[in-house]
C-alpha cells in the first residue's frame, strides 16, 4: 500500500507540475499579450515582474516546509572519482563474488537515505572502482575516494550512463517541434485570421491551443485513463514512465504528418486564386486549419514531456535529481538548435530555384516536403528509442524490512563488504 500511494502521488507531482507550467504559459499568451497589445508595454511588462516578485515571496515564506538534508558533495565529483578509480585499477581482476566490493554506508548515508543502490551487471568495467585492495583492506582511516569507490557510487555513475540514450531520444521531439513558433506562424500570417470584421486572431497566439490541450489532456489522463490502464497494469500510475513517453513518440509524428497535409492544403487554394506569386497576399482559408496540429502536439505533451521528466527524476540517483531536472532543459536547449541547424541545411542544399524553405515567398516552397522530412527522422528517432526502452534496466534499490519491535529498521541485502573503521576511545 505504501509503494502505490508512494507512486500515484509521484505520478500526481508531474502532472501538477506540468499543469502549472501549462496555466503560466496560457496566462502570458492571452491576459499578459492583450495588455501588451491593448494598454501599453510598461503594463504588459510590469504585471510579470509583480508576479515574479510575489513568486519570490512565496517560495522564501514556504521554504522552511521542505524536509532539508545535509549536502552530500557535488555529484559530478562523484562521478569523477568513480572514473578516476576505475582507470587506476583497470588491470585489477573483478572477483566473482559482487559482495565483495566495497560497501559503506556510514559514508553513502547523505547521499543514499531513500535507500542505497544495489549492484548491477551492466557496465561492470566500473565495478573496478568498488576493489578493495590488500593494503585498503588493514587501513583503519576512510579510504581516498579518488582510489576506492562504494558501490553505490559506482552505481549512481551506471544509472547516469543508462539514462543517456533514453535522454537522446527526447532531443529530437523536441528538433522535430521547433517548426510550431517558426514556420506555423508564416502560414497563419497568410490565412483568414478574422473572427469579426474588427478582430483577428494575432499568429503567435495560435499556440494557444496547444496549451488548452494539453492542460485538458493532463486532467483527462489523470482522471480516466490512469484508473483504465491500471485495471490492466497494476501500475499505481497506469503505465511506466517510457511507455507514456513511447506514445508521446507516436503522437509527434501523426502531429507532424497533419502539419504537411495542412500546408499542402494552403498551397492549394492559393493557387486556385492565383496568389501564389503573392507572399503578402491573405488566402481565403481559415487559419483554424492551423489548430489540428497545435492540439495534436498538445497531446504528445502529455505523454512526452511529462514522461520524460518525470524519468529524469525516477531514474536519476537521489543525490542528482536535480542535475536530472536540468537535463530535461539541457534537452530542450539542444534540440532547439539541431532544429535550427536542420533548417540551414535544408536550405543551404535544396537549390535556389525550388528551395524548401525559400526567404521570401512561403507559397513557392516545399514547406510539406520539410515535414515529411521531419516525419521520416521521427520515425527513426522512434525505433532508436523502442530499441533503448527495451533495453533499459530500472534501477535497483535495496529493500527496507522491518524487524521486530524493539529494533530498528534494517536492510534485506546481506553479505555486503564494509572495511573496519578506528573506534573512537
């Protein structure tokens, strides 16, 4: 019962937090924009800044609430010294036995209080790191980390190295995205943006939909499709963590493909009303054709975005959550720039005449062909992933029991080699 309370309210944690994100993000494309567009900017920048004065109060009156633990070290340090351990020990021969290696947990127990990590098989060149030497084992000071590592450290660095093609994957949703704040909004420039005669919809504000969805689809998901999917499951949270992003994968490329049919639809009644030769010309098509992509997109958040921070987090070594976290943005930063990247090329090597992306005229381009270029990379970003997730190995931890009353809580995994510390007189 603990574990699966433990979970739904993990799972709720991502969702909310994803939820907040997505309100902000509405709020600032609608009310922030409107009085930006409609009062004047002191007004349009001065509501945020209150709003980030306010947050700042928030957090400084609410952070003495949060459970606050004794810092462990800098985990990249860590990670470096389980490195440099295992390059000074390479000719050493790994023993058969794994309880053997080196094990301490009055020294992991800051880094380690939810529970110390387990061996694993994977990687095993680092298990090097956790060899206790002759001369290690009669020494009765705390042994030089930067020679001997825990096994719980060695392992915090496979968890890290695990995550890295899962990671990977998620660069190129976000490349394959990019195009929604670029190229959707030089369409919807050149559509009927008009919802009366005195108001038209402003072309960066289309992503609006995007963000309705997925706000809609994060209380949809929590609501209905958790409680189904457990049914067949168990999983307290419906499906792991790599099946939502899986289908998050799935989601992206139908949003991508429709994205294609849209543009090929715009360019054709362009060209039914000779407008072809005209960029600044507005087609007699709705720019609402625009939102199936948007709101398809907004679901592929629900299951992508969401899934893989709350991976990072699930996955990461408790001491490095938040070097987790950061990945996830490291991720988003980098596939910004592939996706930038991608259209230099395109446009560098699709020739003058009949470029992809031409500079100036939208409507003498082959924009749909970039899509299915986009689709097609897609779908091979998403057998790699299928190929990692299959592949993966959760992380281990050990398991708590509890003993008789009286004693206190212990570890279930014996025979576990710690080296003899000085008492103290």
């Amino acid at each position: 019962m603990g574990k699966s309370s433990l979970a739904s309210r993990k799972w709720n944690f991502f969702n909310w937090y994803y939820f907040c994100m997505g309100m902000a993000t509405l709020l600032a494309l609608t009310v922030v924009f409107y009085i930006q567009d409609n009062v004047g900017w002191g007004w349009g920048l001065g509501i945020p800044t209150f709003a980030m004065a306010l947050s700042i109060i928030a957090f400084i009156l609410g952070s003495h609430l949060y459970k606050k633990l004794k810092p462990g070290g800098s985990p990249l340090v860590r990670l470096a010294q389980v490195t440099v351990a295992a390059v000074k020990k390479r000719k050493e021969k790994l023993p058969e036995d794994a309880t053997l290696l080196y094990q301490n947990r009055e020294m992991d127990a800051n880094i380690s209080v939810h529970g110390r990590l387990l061996h694993t098989d994977q990687f095993k060149w680092f298990d090097k790191a956790a060899i206790v030497r002759e001369a290690e084992a009669e020494a009765s000071t705390p042994p030089n980390l930067w020679r001997l590592a825990t096994v719980h450290r060695v392992e915090e660095l496979k968890s890290i190295i695990r995550m890295l093609p899962i990671w990977a994957a998620s660069i190129l949703i976000v490349t394959s995205s990019s195009h929604i704040e670029s190229f959707t909004i030089l369409q919807a420039r050149s559509m009927d943006r008009r919802l009366s005669p005195s108001f038209q919809i402003p072309p960066a504000s289309l992503s609006i939909f995007s963000n309705l969805t997925m706000l809609t689809g994060l209380i949809l998901y929590e609501r209905f499709f958790v409680p189904f999917a457990r049914r067949f499951t168990g999983n307290p949270s419906g499906i792991t963590c790599l099946q939502r992003m899986g289908i998050g994968f799935v989601v992206n490329i139908l949003a991508t493909m429709v994205s294609s049919f849209v543009e090929m639809k715009r360019k054709a009644v362009a060209a039914r009303h000779g407008l072809l030769d005209n960029p600044k010309a507005i087609i007699p098509i709705s720019v609402f054709w625009l939102v199936p992509q948007y709101s398809i997109h907004g679901i592929a958040e629900v299951f992508t975005n969401v899934g893989h921070l709350e991976f990072l987090y699930d996955q990461s070594p408790e001491s490095m959550r938040s070097t987790a976290a950061a990945f996830y943005w490291i991720a988003i930063a980098i596939g910004n720039y592939i996706g930038t990247l991608l259209v230099t090329l395109v446009h560098k090597y699709t020739g003058e005449k009949r470029n992809w992306l031409p500079n100036r005229n939208l409507n003498r381009g082959r924009l749909e062909y970039y899509y299915w270029l986009v689709s097609g990379i897609q779908v091979v970003n998403l057998v790699y992933y299928l190929i990692c997730a299959w592949l993966y190995t959760y992380k281990p931890l050990e398991e708590v029991c509890e003993n008789v009353e009286g004693e206190d809580k212990g570890s279930c995994n014996a025979g576990e080699l710690e080296l003899p510390r000085k008492e103290s007189a």
